[in-house]
C-alpha cells in the first residue's frame, strides 16, 4: 500500500465500500505502507462512515502495526491490532 498503487486502491476501495454495508480488509498481506497507503485506509474509513456501511479492518501485518505506531493511529482506526501469523 504505497503511493505507486494509491489511485488503483483507492478506486477497488470505493467500491468495495459502496457494495458492502459491511466490509472487512484483511491487511494480513501488507508488506509495505507508506502515508499514502495510510491515508487511504483514512478514506476508507470515512467514507463507511458517510455511507452508514461497516468497516473493520484485520489481521494487521507487521508493516501496517509499525506505521499506526509511528503516526499514531491506532485509536484513530480503532479496530483491534492482532497481526497475522507469519507464513
């Protein structure tokens, strides 16, 4: 989830998030995540939001973990952070 990939994701996003009044995202494949990455997983959350839809984000791959640390985040999303099991 990096800046390269931010407009193709934000675009399955969106999607998705329409689709689904209930939507989980299964981060357990994120090796790497930038601020644009994150901030996409900002949007997402807005956008459930505005939508009335559901959104819960899952198993949280290592590399996601380190950048809510480091930004700060982890209440902000507020889903539980139980990363994947590696393998």
């Amino acid at each position: 989830m990096t800046i390269y990939r931010a407009n193709e994701l934000k675009q399955s996003l969106l999607a998705a998030i329409r689709e689904a009044p209930v939507l989980e995202i299964d981060l357990s494949a994120v090796t790497e995540i930038d601020t644009a990455g994150v901030q996409l997983l900002m949007l997402a959350r807005k956008a459930a939001q505005a939508n009335g839809h559901a959104l819960r984000m899952v198993a949280h791959s290592a590399a996601v973990v380190e950048a809510f640390e480091l930004l700060n985040l982890a209440a902000y999303f507020g889903d539980p952070i139980v990363i994947a099991p590696a393998g």
